[in-house]
C-alpha cells in the first residue's frame, strides 16, 4: 500500500485515497514474470525508477513499419521488409576469415541473400526449409542482401513478427525479445479503467484516448484501430504521447502548486525593521536604488513580514543588482535582532560578496569557506554562534556540522542551482522558522520558471543600475587570429586590462587547465610577463592572488577557464575575448561576458569562433551579439539547445520528464498549468485542500506524493 502524504480529501469523501487499483504497476519490477533482481536492476537502467509503472513510462525511441511483405523482385534497396523464401543454398566463411555465412532465399521472382556473423544462427537454417525474415536490404556487390536479419523464423510463424514493432532502449545485458516480454505483462496490470483527470471538453478538443489506452498505443500501435494500413496510426499514437506527456506536466504542476501552498502555510515568523541599518548601508552605497530593485526590496520584506516562511526566487540579469537587494534584505533581519546567511557556490563569488557587504554595511560580516582555518576559523564560528555577527557569507562550509547559528532568520542562496536540493534546506534547517531566498543571474525562461520553480514567489530585477554601459560584442574567426592580437596589443597600448577566456575542451576539467596553461604561455611570449592565470585547480589562495593583481593592475591580461564565470567584479576591465565561444552554451556567453561593462568605460566582447562554423552555432552566437538582455537571451538558448543546457554546458534545466520532450512541453505546459489551476483553484483553503479522486491516482501514477518537501528546498 502506498499513502499520501499530503493528508487531503478527496471529492468523493473524506479520508486518504486508497491506492489498492494500481498496486500491481506500482510493483516492484521484479515482480514481472521472468524478471529476476538481477534482471531488475538491468530494467530500472532503462526505466530510470524501480517501478513497474516506470517500464512504461520508457517510451520506444522508434517504430519500425514491417507491414511490406514484397516479393523479391519487387524489394527496394534501403528499406525494411519483410520476406518469405525458400533456402536454396548455404556457403560458410573460409577458414580463418570474418566473413560471413551467407544463405541464399529464393521465391518465384528472385533470390536475396542473407548475410550472418552469427555461426549458430546461420548453423539454424535449413536447405530447403521456408522461411520469413525481416530486416534491412541493401545491395552489396550487386546483389540484394540482407544482413542479420532482425528476425528469421519458419514461414509458419509469421505471425510473431509485428507489424509496427517498438524499439526501445536497451543496456548492456538486456534484449529486445526480453523488454518486449516484460512490456506486455506491465501492460496487462493496467486498470482498464481509471478516474478520468482531464475535462471532458478538452479530451475531445485534442482527440486523446484514456491513459491505459495511450501507454497500450505507444508501447504496441499495433493494437490501434485500421493500423494494418496507410498512416492513419501515426496521428493517433502522436496524440496518444500528447496525452501522456501532459499527463506528466499536470502532475508535476499539480505536485508544484501543492508544494507552493504547503509551503505558505508552514508557520514562519514575521521579521521587521526600521530601515535604519539599510539606510546606512544605501548611504555607503551612494546610489538610488533602481526601480526594480526596490519593487522586489519590497516583495520580500512584504514575504519576512508575514506569519508564513518565505520562499522567493529573485532573478535578475548579469549586473542588475541583486547583491545589494540582498545585502537589505539580510540587513532588515539584523534590524529585527536575528542573522542572516548568505551561500555563494565557489570562493571567488562568496569572497566578493563578503568583500561587498564589508564596504556597505553598518553591522559586522562574517566570512567561512574551507579556506578558512585555525584560529580564525574557531573564532569565526564562535562569533556565529554567538550572534556577534548579524551577517554570515560563506560558501556550502555554512551547511557543516560545526556551525550553529544563534538565531538564522534569512537564508540567502545565490546562484542556486549550482546547489543540490539538500544543500539549499541543509541551510534554512539551520534557522527556527527561518526565511528562504534563493537568486540568480542566469536568467530563467518562463518555461522553467513554471517546471522547476513553480512553488516559488518571483522576483525579476530588470534593467541595470545607473552608469553601466553596454558591452560592445563582435564575432571574428580563429583563423583571424593575428589581427585580434594586433588590436588587443594596441588596448594594451591604451592601459586596457583584458580577460581572455579558453574554450571547453571536454567534459575534463583537467585539459581545460591545460589549454589555458597552454594559452598563457603563447600570450605571454607574445605581449611579454604581464598576464596572470587563474583556474580551478589551482590552490584558492593561489587563485585569489591572481585575481588580486589583476584587480590592482600588477597584472594586465588575465587567463582564465570558466572559474571567473561569476563572482568577479573589476571594473577596470574592459575587453573580454572568450576563445571558441561556440563551444560554450549562450548563458554561460552571457556570463561571461558580464565581466567587463562594469565601469565607467566602453566595453567590448570577442568570441572567438571556428573558422567552419555550422549554421546553428552561428545563429546562437549571432544571438548573443545583437542583444545585452538576458531574458531573451535564455528563452533563444531554450529554444535552439532545450533545458538541459540552459544554464551552461554542465547545468541542468528541466525536470527529468521521461515522456515530456522540449517540444511537448513547449506546446503543452501552459494547457498543463491550467488544468492544475483548475484542480486545485487559488480559492481552496492553503492547508488539506480537496482533490479529485482521480488528481490523487494522477499523482500516485507520476510518483509525486512526496513532492512537497523537495519543492520547498527550491
């Protein structure tokens, strides 16, 4: 038996929903006839769960049409086909060769010829026997031939050939006869009918069949209505996965807005202020705020005001102010008496932040990261504890055993999701009742903003603060090289300081060091010691050095991998060249290019790019040059490289929906959000809301029971 977690009513009457109907495809996969444990273990590679439900949620990557049943002479090279023959003749391999065995099949117009590696498959053939094979011809030394057949049986049992036959994917050590076992016998547990969850109205609108019927289509289209002929079956098995994969957003809404409820009626505390300390910290600042800064400033301080715990997104585009956002947010919790905590991902970016907040604000900072040490990092965590330190910046050192907080109300989580779900509550858990804020820079198209954030209040910070100036951005071959030198040695000239970038080389971090060793080394020989070189393999102090004189002008070019994607703010900077730009993904570009444009003086970006450069690369990179907004830039980098990439090569976007392409989710995540608005409407009360009988079989079905806890985490 499997409950729910959530404690809700269903419409049908009071008390949790009885799962009993889909015990047996919530089953473990071994529970399926002829799958062992170790079997099982092979199935859930595949599967990518352990449930039997999970098998079907492994869609068939392809349909092969072996309904063409040619006569041999009639058999088209290239295609798939499948052909009854007699066995006239059969020629093994020479000695000592790998060539094939090869059968020759005659019917009353021809003859094809079989090619086998396999010894005892060919070793099975008959002469004289009738035979029925289906595969692939091709023509091979002038003669039509089929090599390893995907099937070979006696003529009499053509029947077990099908007709659309699926393929699915497949692992080491499991076949295809073995998963198309299993896939019938999951089938067959399949309640014939379920609580329907979506509205009549659009079940006809989109022509859907029912859920057991869509995964029977998918898996088996052999089984939909008049598909012995013409195409008709393909438009029903499109919408049969239409179906499923807004069966799986809904779900994944539904959970989200659950979570999002959940979470607004989680008892919190109500932090307030004055503003005094703020507006000190505005004084040092000594600019006015934008607009946008302090619409979101409100937002939040509205969200820590109220009797619930806060949990807000604020996003904002490179430069756009979000540190000094949260810098009076955290200060507005130190008003109240209490701390606040702020997570950077990496040294660099939680050393500038610290670096930042030392200038501007009124109360003391604490800093921690593992390279702090010793005594000072007793007495750093001795001030924590004790609550000298109203403000604590630091890098996941803060989420450690060893710090206690004396009173955390504000945990402030930038660059969030280069943080795991873990990270991000191992902080909040360290506060009572604490609020939670998580940021980021890389901006988020409204397409994740609905899948991965959902549950969360968003902030948008548009626009950049008074001064910036736009970063001029060009494109220029490899090939072009020496030209790109000689204008860089004329800035240099001209007292330019220079970040130069080098490109992914692989997913290694260790030879992208070496490229960049490799390129210091060139620059170096070429403008003479006035570079320095920063990477992440390098000791934090070593690497903080470089970055030091760099900021101080003791050095003038700077090379760098991606280490300085975020965190580093020199002003003086002014020209980034990012080397093979198109290997980087176009939020990460984006970043990148954030270095420079942060003084008073133009600044220019060079990407670098291969000298054969593919019409969507350049499309991509084109992007990038014509546009400074982050928000279209990240919605152009969705569309042309899909979520998993939006946030950089190494970054992961959407969920990890198994029947839900970016395309699907493209087209139907908005039907999905409105069908979860409707299910659960803005009026149901925050905590045990009713739900349909059939929204709790939906979320039983996608394994979203538990989603509250892991939503709120962000």
């Amino acid at each position: 038996m499997v409950s729910s977690p959530f404690s809700i009513t269903t419409a049908s009457g009071a008390g949790q929903f009885d799962p009993s109907l889909l015990a047996p495809v919530l089953a473990p996969l071994d529970s399926l006839p002829g799958v062992s444990t170790a079997r099982a273990k092979l199935f859930s590679r595949i599967a990518g769960g352990n449930r039997v439900l999970d098998l079907l949620f492994c869609l068939p990557e392809s349909i092969t049409d072996r309904r063409a049943r040619p006569l041999i002479a009639d058999l088209k090279q290239d295609s798939i086909a499948t052909v009854t023959g007699i066995v006239r003749g059969i020629r093994p391999p020479a000695p000592r060769t790998r060539q094939p065995w090869r059968v020759t099949l005659e019917d009353t117009t021809g003859t094809l010829e079989l090619a086998f590696f396999s010894k005892w498959q060919a070793q099975n053939v008959v002469e004289g026997e009738s035979l029925i094979v289906s595969g692939k011809v091709e023509r091979f030394h002038e003669r039509l031939t089929m090599t390893s057949p995907d099937y070979l049986l006696p003529a009499r049992s053509a029947d077990r050939i099908p007709l659309l036959d699926p393929v699915w994917p497949l692992t080491a050590g499991l076949f295809t006869g073995q998963v198309r076992q299993a896939m019938t016998a999951a089938l067959a547990r399949l309640p014939t009918t379920l609580p329907e969850w979506h509205t009549p109205t659009l079940l006809e609108r989109r022509r859907w069949p029912d859920f057991t019927t869509a995964l029977h289509w998918m898996h088996f289209p052999a089984t939909i209505p008049d598909s012995e002929q013409g195409d008709a079956w393909r438009g029903e098995q499109t919408r049969a996965h239409a179906r499923l994969a807004c069966d799986e957003l809904l779900a994944d809404q539904l959970a989200t807005r659950i979570a999002q409820r959940a979470a607004r009626s989680r008892p919190g505390r109500s932090i307030t202020g004055d503003g005094h300390l703020q507006q000190q910290a505005l004084t040092a600042f000594g600019h006015t705020p934008t607009p946008g800064q302090k619409k979101a400033l409100r937002d939040i301080e509205a969200d820590m005001a109220a009797p619930y715990r806060m949990s807000r997104l604020l996003q904002g585009d490179v430069g756009a102010g979000k540190t000094l956002v949260a810098l009076l947010a955290m200060l507005r919790a130190a008003e109240s008496g209490a701390q606040a905590a702020l997570m950077a991902p990496t040294e660099i970016l939680a050393r500038q932040h610290a670096k930042t907040f030392e200038r501007l604000s009124p109360v003391p900072v604490a800093y921690l990261s593992s390279a702090v040490k010793g005594k000072a990092r007793k007495q750093t965590l001795q001030a924590i504890a004790e609550g000298t330190t109203p403000l604590v910046v630091g890098t996941h050192a803060l989420v450690q055993d060893a710090v206690q907080f004396a009173d955390l109300a504000l945990a402030v989580i930038d660059e969030q999701h280069r943080f795991g779900v873990e990270q991000r509550l191992a902080l909040v858990e360290k506060g009572h009742d604490a609020d939670m804020l998580v940021m980021t820079a890389t901006p988020i198209p409204r397409t994740l903003l609905l899948t991965r954030f959902g549950d969360m209040q968003t902030s948008r910070l548009e626009g950049k603060p008074a001064g910036r100036k736009p970063v001029h951005t060009s494109l220029h071959s490899i090939g072009a090289m020496d030209e790109v030198l000689s204008g860089l040695r004329r800035a240099l000239a001209k007292g330019a300081q220079i970040f130069w970038v080098c490109p992914l080389v692989s997913e290694s971090e260790a030879l992208d060091v070496a490229a960049a060793e490799a390129r210091h080394a060139e620059l170096t020989a070429y403008f003479g010691p006035i570079a320095g070189l920063a990477h992440g393999q390098q000791d934090s102090a070593v690497r903080q050095e470089a970055l030091e004189a760099f900021a101080q002008g003791e050095t003038r070019l700077l090379v760098a991998t991606t280490v300085i994607e975020v965190g580093v703010d020199i002003p003086t900077a002014t020209i980034m060249v990012i080397e093979h730009a198109e290997r980087f993904g176009l939020a990460q570009l984006h970043q990148l290019r954030g270095r420079v444009g942060r003084g008073a003086e133009a600044s220019y970006c060079l990407m670098l790019h291969d000298d054969g450069l593919g019409q969507t690369a350049r499309r991509r990179l084109t992007c990038l040059k014509e546009t400074e907004d982050g928000f279209l830039i990240a919605d152009e980098d969705f569309r042309l490289r899909g979520g998993g990439d939006v946030t950089g090569r190494r970054q992961s976007g959407l969920p990890d929906y198994r029947m839900s392409s970016e395309l699907l989710v493209d087209m139907l995540l908005d039907a999905a959000h409105d069908e979860a608005k409707r299910i659960l409407p803005d009026t149901a009360p925050l905590t045990d809301p009713t739900l349909p009988l059939s929204a709790e079989v939906l979320l039983s079905l996608f394994n979203k029971t538990d989603a509250a806890r892991i939503f709120t985490g962000g």
